[in-house]
C-alpha cells in the first residue's frame, strides 16, 4: 500500500534530484573568472560581449562586488602622463581614459573633468617638470600644457608654485560606481555573478560532473573552503591583493609577490573646500617609488590629502591596527621587500612619522597652499595597494601574465599584476586581457 509517508519520501527525494540537476546545469560553465574587483568585472564584460554564445560566471569572495581596491582609491581618471613613451601602461592608460569618458556617458554616469596640475615649488624641480612634459607629449596626452606662476593662480587662486604641468583631461569619477556598472552589464548579456565564494584550489578532475553526458567538457574544478564547486573549461583569475596567492594554487611562482602598502588620507574641512578647485600633485621625486601626497577633489564634494604610503600588516587592513600574522610574516619574510626597505629606509622612517603626526603631512602641504593650517584637516580614509615586488626589491611596473605547471596551467590565466592606474585603464586592459585569454585558450 502507497502510504502517505511514502508520497512524503518521493516528494522530498524527487526534489533532491531536481534541485541536483539544476546546480549541475548552473554550475558548468566555459569560462569562470576569479575576482570581481574593477579589472576583473571589466574583463568579464568584455569577455561576454565578444562570445555571447558562451557561458561565463564570474566568483568573489566578499559579500559585495569592488569592495577592496576598486572601492578605495583616489577616483582620479588619469591622463597618462607619467608612464614610459611606448610603454604598455602608457598605451593604456591614454586609450583607457577615453574610453572611461565615453562609458561614462553612454551610461549617464557622473563625472567631472576638473583638471590637474603638476606644480613644481622650486627651482631644482623644474627640468624634472620639463621632462615630465616631454613624456606627457609623446604619450600623446590630450591638451596638455606647461603655465607659470601666474598661470596657477589663474587655475588655483591658493596654490603657490613656479610652474606647472596643467591636465585640462585629467578627472574624477567614482570608481566603484563604475565597476558595478561593468558587473550589471556582464549580467545583462546572460553572465552569472556568485557572491561569498572564496576560491581555495583549482584543479583538472578525471571524472565528468554526475549526470553530465558531455564527458570531460568541464576538466576544472574550482572550490572554496565550504567545499561547493564550479566545473568549468577555462579559469581567469584577476585576484588583485590576493593575486600571487591564488597564482600558487595552480603551481605558479611565488614571485612576483603582493606587498600591500597602506595609504592613508587627510580630509580638508568643508569650510575650507574653497582652497582647493581641481587636483594638485607634487613633481615626482624620481628617488622615491611613490608619487608622494595631493590634493584630490571627490565626486561627493569632499577634498582627500595624500596618501602616505607604509606597510599593511594585513592585506585589507585599512586601519592602523589591522594585523593579520600570515601577511605579516609573508610580507617581512620576503626578500623583495627586505631589499625595498633598505634602499628606502629615510623615505620609510618618514612616511610612518607623518602618518601618526598630522602636522608633519601638513608641512608638506603647504608648500602648494600656504594657507592650509593642521586644524583645517581631519583624519579621513585609507586604502591598501596590491604592490608587486621582485625578489631583487623593484617594484613591479608591468603587467604579469602566468598559468601554472601541468594540465591546469593550459587552462588557467592568472592576471598576477594589474598596475596602476589600473581603474583608469580598465577598459583598455579589459581587451589587452580578453585578447591573452582568446589566444591561449583558442575561444
């Protein structure tokens, strides 16, 4: 006799098999991608709209998409000035700029291109100015010009200075805003997004997913630490601060090696946003490895000062006492970063005294706004580069491609450095990825 429990029973397990069979359909796919920070959302779009006929799902760890770098930075759409004529991060930034312009009203996204300059407050600085210039121009920078003392003031009546680099096409722009608009545009082409999913091996399995009649169509496993999986045919891995380490997972290099350097910033007090129109930077101290601190205008209608630049003793560590033991002693374990600090000890020892007192990072402030005084500024956010170092301690300048030893390298692509500025150029670089990706994998 059918009893009612035994109606109960099919139920439950007809249920089972179908929930079952529906997590193995969503769950293969042609191509994961691993990190959803700006470069890997602009990737997977990128991606989607040339093979729309694929099956993409795109994997991040956090609760939310863009959380990290993405979401900390100084939301300045860059020029391209800076960067080595002819280099690969030269190329990109420019084209990467107009296309984020263009994006940005295709998509009726808010921007301001309020213009930078580059002031040089002493005489020593001006050829480095000069020079500055000269590269900006073969970079083929648009509208870019050189002004003097009386020219600043024009363009920022508080600025004191005795010629300038002016950026007209510099901007500012929120980033995060803009990697979530790549993220629903990835959807709405069919991508799937899965949030909470924190990757911890990537492997080639032998066996075919259970009830899949398309035998070894789906060879790479990829789990995290609660043990589901996602089978798929190829991986791209953009993992920004956790970039080398997801790298090892398929037998990669240790190096180069993600030191993550905190930057923290002053804010200017609303009543005195007054002194501040557009972005002002120092001239590079080529002695330096950083571009030392500025005056950043925000898309909300605040003023960011800064950033220093110290070691994270935790890779998200965006407060001062932020530790986390295993990046600690990954970081001062490192050989690339021991010889870093050696050839920076000054600069280092310097960087620390004016991140714990404010009044040291206001003297060098004033140096462009004489006016700036320590009680006009608060203590405001910070944000943690992902900085890739080689062993002999340089810092990684160029983008860094790898895939592993054995059958999953042949299937895998870690994008182990993404250099600033890395927002920027997302568009750009979103191509120069989907490029790699068709060549090695053949899509």
């Amino acid at each position: 006799t059918f009893s009612p429990t035994d109606a109960g029973r099919s139920l439950v397990l007809s249920t089972f098999y179908w929930f079952l069979f529906v997590l193995l359909i969503t769950f293969t796919y042609d191509v994961a991608i691993v990190g959803a920070g700006i470069v890997g959302l602009a990737t997977a779009r990128e991606l989607i709209l040339r093979h729309p006929t694929l099956s993409f799902i795109l994997l991040e760890k956090e609760k939310e998409l863009s959380l990290h770098q993405s979401g900390h930075n100084s939301g300045v759409i860059h020029s391209g000035i800076y960067y080595t004529p002819g280099s690969l991060k030269a190329r990109l930034c420019v084209r990467g700029a107009t296309l984020a312009y263009e994006y940005c009203e295709k998509k009726g996204l808010p921007y301001k291109r309020c213009g930078k300059l580059i002031v040089a407050v002493e005489q020593e600085e001006i050829p480095r100015l000069k020079a500055l210039y000269e590269r900006g121009m073969k970079n083929n920078v648009r509208d870019l010009g050189i002004i003097d003392a009386k020219g600043i003031r024009e363009r920022e009546p508080y600025c004191r200075g005795i010629m300038a680099l002016d950026s007209p096409y510099t901007g500012i722009v929120d980033w995060r805003m803009v990697a979530l608009r790549y993220g629903t545009d990835f959807e709405e082409a069919g991508g799937t997004i899965v949030t909470e999913y924190e990757v911890n091996d990537i492997s080639v399995v032998k066996e075919s997913p259970a009830g899949s009649s398309e035998g070894m169509k789906y060879p790479i496993a990829i789990r995290d630490k609660k043990g589901k999986e996602v089978r798929c045919r190829y991986v791209l891995t953009c993992g920004g601060l956790y970039s080398d380490r997801l790298s090892q997972i398929s037998g990669c290099s240790p190096e180069p090696q993600i030191v993550p350097f905190r930057g923290d910033y002053l804010v200017l007090k609303p009543e005195k946003h007054y002194l501040v129109k557009g972005n002002i930077y120092p001239v590079p101290d080529p002695r330096f490895p950083f571009l030392g601190v500025h005056f950043t205008p925000r898309m909300d209608g605040s003023i960011w000062l800064g950033p220093n630049a110290v070691l994270a003793f935790k890779r998200e560590g965006y407060k001062v006492y932020d530790f986390n033991a295993r990046d600690f002693a990954d970081a001062l374990s490192f050989r690339g970063l021991q010889r870093l600090v050696l050839k920076n000890i000054t600069y280092g020892i310097g960087e620390m005294y004016r991140g714990i007192f404010i009044g040291e990072q206001v003297k060098i402030l004033q140096k462009y706004i004489p006016e700036l005084s320590q009680s006009d500024v608060l203590r405001g956010p910070a944000g943690v580069r992902a900085q890739a170092l080689d062993r002999d301690g340089n810092l990684v300048d160029d983008f860094v491609f790898d895939g592993g030893v054995g059958d999953v390298g042949s299937r895998v692509l870690h994008v182990r450095n993404a250099p600033s500025p890395a927002a920027t150029s997302s568009l750009a670089i979103a191509e120069m990825i989907a490029d790699e990706v068709e060549n090695r994998f053949s899509l």
